[in-house]
C-alpha cells in the first residue's frame, strides 16, 4: 500500500485514459470519478478498475467518443440513447439533464439505455446532494447472482442510489443487490479470512462464510434473502421499461464486458421547490440525529448514517494521500506512460 | 382455521367498520382490501388486522371522515395533507391521483404526509399493476428496528413496494426493511419452531434464528444487515423531505398508534407514454421467463419472480374460500353484531 496526492491520482489516470483514446477533457472528467472513488475508500471502482476501463476502450467496448443522443422527450421524463459512450460522462449527463429538469419543475426524470458501466454509482448521487438535490437512481448490470430459489445467475447486482442533501453532511446509500461483491469475496479469500456473515451457497446448497466455494459456485446471496432477489428483478424490469433499453438477460447476450449495453434511471427532486431547502436540511438533520443518538451495540462505538464514513475517509485521504495498491498503481502508471512496461 | 367465501369475507368487514363509525362505501373499500390481503395470504394486514384498525376508529386515532387535502402542486408533483383519514382511502387517493397525472405526462408524484396505516403496501401496488400502470411506492414508519451498530429502535419498517403490469401476470415487491415482522417472530415462536435465517440479536448481541429473544430485545435484523438499515433511513428522509411531512423520529413522538401520521410517496409511470405497452409486456415476460426458466436449488421445486406465488394463492381461495383463524373470525363478526360479544 502506498499514499498518492489525491491530484496527483487524477492527473496519472487522466494520462491513461488520454493515451487509451479519449479527449483530455472527458479523460479528466472520468479520472477524477475513479480517484474519488478510491478517496472515498470504494477502491473497487476507483483506481482499481482503471486499467479495465482502459482495456474496454481498447476493446471497443466502450466508444470514446460517443455522446447520448434524445430520443424521447415525455413532460419530465427525457429518454437518452447512451451508445456505448463511456458510463461515467453518460452519467453525469444524464444526472445533470434531471437536475436541470428537477430545478424549473420540481422533478426531473432522465433515463439512459444502451450506456456502460458508471462505475461507481454513489457518484451522482453525492454530485446531485452537492448541489442541493436530492437524487433516486439506479442501473442494471449484467446476471452475476441467482434468483431466490435458483442456483444459475440470473440477477443484476443492479446497483441502487438514493441522496438526499444535508448541510452538514449529505445522506448518500448506494448499495448493490448482493450482500458482498465478487471483489469482497476475493479480497477475503487472499486474506484467509472468513466473511463477516454468510455471503452465499457453496455448491452443495450449504449457506457459507468461506468465500472460496462462493466464488466457485456464483451462488452469491442476495441482500434479505428472496428480498434482495425480488428488489433485484423490480429495478431490471422497471430500469428497462423506462429507458427502453435491454434488461439483464439481454445484456447477458452482448458479452461486452460488465454493463456494456445497460439501462439506468435518473430521478432528482429539488427540494427548494417543494417545502425549501430550510425544511429539508432540518428533516435531514432530525434524522441524522436520531440514527447517530443510538445506543452502540456490543461490537460498535458509534452508530453511523449512510455517507457519514464516507466523509471521514475523504479527509483523511485528502490530508494524507489516497491508499493505493502497490501493483495496481504501478499498472496505472505504465497505462499513463510514465513508467516502462 | 376455516375458509369463508371471500364476498363473506367482504360483508362482514364492511359492516364491523360501519359499526365502527365509517360511511357504508368508505367500508366497502376498506374492507375489501382486508379481504383481498388475507385472500393474496398476507394475513397480518388482513382480516387480522380488522380489530385493530376498528379499535383505532374508536380511539379516533384515525379520523373515519377526513379526506386528502392538496396544499402544494408542483408540475407533476401533488402533495396531500391526510389528515389522518383513512390510510388505506388516502392510499387509494394518492395512487389514483398519481395514475391520472401519468397518464397525461408520463409520470404522477403524489404525496402525503400525516396519513395513517395504509394496511397492505402490494395493495396499490397490485391496484396500479391493474390499470397498465408501474409503480414505486412507499412509506416511513414508527421505529421498530435499530440502525445497524446500535441497540435500540431508530428505524421504520419502511414497507417499499414496486410493481410492473405485464399480461401474464404483474412482477409486483412489496416488501420491508426488517428481514422478518414480529408478526412473523410471534407466529414462530407460538409453533415452537425457529427462523428459516436468522432474524435479529439477543439482548447480548448474539446474532439469532430464535424468535423470543429477537422479541424480547427488539433488535430485529435490518435486510442485508447495514445495507437494509442504510436503505430504511433514506426511504424515511425522503419520504418526510417530498411530503413536508413527519420522519420516523417525529412519529414516534405521536403515539397513536402504528403509522398514524407517516409520511407516503406514491411515483407511478404510465409506459403507455414512453415505450409503449406492447414493449413493456415483452420486456416483463423476458424476465418473468429469465427468473422462471433458472435451475431450481436444492431446496426449490421451480424459481419464481416476485407476485407469481400471490396469484396462485388468490386463485386457490377465491376458489375454496379464505383462510382465516377461528378466533380472530369470530372476533370480526363480533365487531360486525353478527354474533353477540
């Protein structure tokens, strides 16, 4: 593990990106969504996941160039074509198509079909909170988790954002539909540790800690059981509905890589034209207040909103350098040419 | 247990809820609901609720003629006052208001604040599915449930439904963020048996499958641990933020009984508008038939998405009659002077 100024990380991935083939500008818009990931402490789709990115563009997988493109414009509710542009600026176009929508009508509502992976889908919503907004999005992915019942994949992990702004700290969820990612497995496995809780079947149907058979048999558990199964079905179909784009066995047939060919959806509300921004930020804080007023359990010392770490690793990343892996960072480097292969 | 053929099952609510004070047809749509929630199997919003929700007629918790009253319109956003009418005819309301403003712009928001117990979430749900509509509903709570890391109850149930029309059968979710109720715990416990997964902490803090001590400690287990707790914060500020109305930790300083005074979002999109129903029933069957066409695991005989069990469940007792329990049967027809007290 090494500590990297939090500009130098942007300014590296910018260079490789600019060499995989894109524009500076968009190249430094995507770098820096990958450098706030891991500065935030989301390692898995910050500087980790940049040479993939960069493989997808050399690939073809994701077109560099490609802008969404209307086409259909239904009272709020704006429907973009993302061609296969690169997810994180399809993203931001589309989050900030619905604010702009969401500051003159109260809502706003865009959804994107055929766009990429947005890597890290916390990032809209804390970029629609900064600006006063909050925000409900969420994509669809590519099967990578059983049906509830099943043991073949047939659910999206299907990410799912919801923010809501606060002057002292925005509420920001953003949770996938599997109780721990592929990537937790991994890390855990490399570790030798066990999974704080179950994470899924192994292959004989026995439910395990042990991430190694889990892995093995991609019978990862979803959130709540048959909960997270059916909250997983509900956001592909309606994902798909209303970007009239591909759900998750469509998207299993591109075979582009994760989320090439996916459906998002982009809801923001703008609080300051229903009961003001005053109301909303003291409702926020009132719950804010009542969650941290908790009692801790036996294995805590202090009981947390969603989003509330996420500022504490920031600062300290920001104030100390972002943690980076020595080898995945030394990959980055070679990507953006400073090093040698 | 006994079956009671489900127009009986109709009349009898209806006349236990006029007894209770209610117009004759505000009756007949409560009961209904009661009815068709004990007939989908989800009998701790049905008929075993009846006695409950007449007790709080009479307690004049929940106010028999208060009606909706609009106080805010914003573009496709209607926002209600519930003056803690009815919460399942101010449900009906909030859900028809915003199907009618779908069908004109694609999208209808309404909301309500200061409303009560909607009974069954999957009602409106179910009802929106009906008309060609799909839905995002939900509503906050008092606390029931502790943040993840803490001990005491911060958090509402939060019941969040989706639905999705499709011809062959609507994908409906209606579920809450604890993984399992404490009706569910009673009914366990009363069996002698345990929970299939477990469902909270002991008052040591010891995750458990039994359910007395989960009842005893009120620690019950958010779905997906923090993930659910995560998910039912945001759903409560949001939920206050777009209503102006009241967040768990203000309902719980009512104190008039469950939900009297929550907050309620009803978002419901007409695809009629966008895509078009005939692409929105292909994309529904695709992933009917996605999740369906799964290898069953060792436990399941076949793989089913969410609402494909509640219409076989319907069709079984329209057919034989509704399920009901022989003391909580008597009990309703008590409270509807069918038989003396």
């Amino acid at each position: 593990m090494a500590r990297v100024p939090f500009e130098t990380v942007c300014e590296v991935i910018t260079e490789a990106f600019v060499r995989a083939g894109m524009r500076e500008e968009d190249a430094r818009t995507c770098a820096r969504v990958h450098a706030e990931s891991s500065c935030d402490g989301v390692y898995s789709h910050g500087v980790n996941r940049v040479a993939r990115f960069v493989d997808y563009l050399r690939r073809g997988w994701v077109d560099a160039h490609a802008r969404p493109a209307i086409f259909r414009e239904v009272g709020v509710i704006e429907s973009y074509d993302g061609h296969r542009g690169p997810g994180i600026l399809n993203a931001f176009f589309a989050v900030n198509r619905a604010m702009a929508i969401a500051a003159e009508q109260g809502v706003g509502i865009v959804t994107l079909r055929d766009t990429t992976h947005w890597m890290r889908g916390g990032t809209y919503g804390w970029h629609a909170a900064d600006k006063g907004y909050a925000a409900l999005l969420w994509t669809n992915t590519e099967s990578c988790m059983p049906s509830w019942g099943g043991k073949n994949t047939r659910l999206g992990n299907n990410p799912f954002v919801m923010a809501v702004p606060r002057g002292n700290g925005h509420i920001v969820l953003d949770m996938a539909m599997s109780q721990y990612s592929y990537g937790k497995l991994q890390v855990t496995r490399l570790k030798g540790a066990q999974l704080p809780y179950p994470g899924g079947f192994d292959q004989d149907g026995k439910l395990t800690a042990e991430p190694g058979p889990i892995e093995q048999s991609m019978r990862i558990l979803p959130i709540g059981y048959w909960k997270g199964s059916g909250f997983a079905i509900l956001l592909d179909t309606l994902a798909a509905i209303l970007s009239e784009g591909l759900a998750t066995n469509q998207i299993d047939k591109v075979g582009r890589g994760s989320c090439t060919g996916c459906s998002q959806v982009f809801i923001v509300f703008d609080p300051r034209q229903l009961g003001g921004a005053e109301f909303s930020d003291k409702v926020a804080d009132s719950v804010a207040d009542y969650v941290n007023s908790s009692t801790p359990d036996e294995k805590s010392r202090e009981v947390l909103y969603p989003g509330q770490s996420t500022l504490r690793i920031r600062a300290e990343h920001r104030a100390n350098g972002v943690v980076v892996d020595d080898d995945i960072w030394a990959e980055v480097m070679t990507l953006a040419g400073r090093t040698a292969a």
